[in-house]
C-alpha cells in the first residue's frame, strides 16, 4: 500500500529542488552573458590601446631620436610622445 503523506513530501521535496535548480542555472545564464558582454565592450572599444615596444625598436627610436634633435617636452612619457607625434614610424626606414 502507498503512503500518501510520503509521496506528497517527496513531490514537495522534488519540486523545490527542482526550482532551486532552475533559478540557480537561468542566474548563471544571466550572470554569465552579463559579462559577456562586458567583455565585448572591452574588446571593441577603440579608445585605450596597450603598445609593448620591443627593446630592439626602443633602441631604433632612441638613435632616429637622437640624429633628429627631437625635443620631448617635460612630464611626457618618452616613447608615447614619439608614438603620437610620428605614426608613420620614421625610424624604421
């Protein structure tokens, strides 16, 4: 004989785990394109662009530098100066 009392609990029982499931994975879902997302504006944004120069074009801006008299003014970052007053890279001709 089946126990009524038990099927109803085990049904409840089922039934909230069941829901705990879904809105812990429909959050995930949320959480996870929500940073997605943010990840594509980073990636898209044009604005700040990182540069690494080689050490072997440093020493080719330092010397192309140095034979031009190029005067960087005060409180400048050396190489980020060059970089925006000559895109066309003149050193490397």
């Amino acid at each position: 004989m089946r126990n009524v009392i038990r099927f109803q609990v085990e049904s409840y029982l089922g039934a909230a785990f069941m829901a705990a499931l879904t809105i812990f994975f429909v959050g995930f879902l949320f959480t996870s394109m929500k940073a997605f997302n943010a990840d594509i504006d980073i990636l898209s944004n044009q604005e700040a662009k990182i540069k690494i120069i080689s050490l072997g074009e440093k020493n080719l801006i330092n010397e192309w530098a140095s034979q031009n008299d190029i005067n960087i003014p005060d409180g400048k970052p050396r190489y980020r100066y060059i970089l925006e007053n000559y895109p066309e890279r003149p050193w490397l001709r």
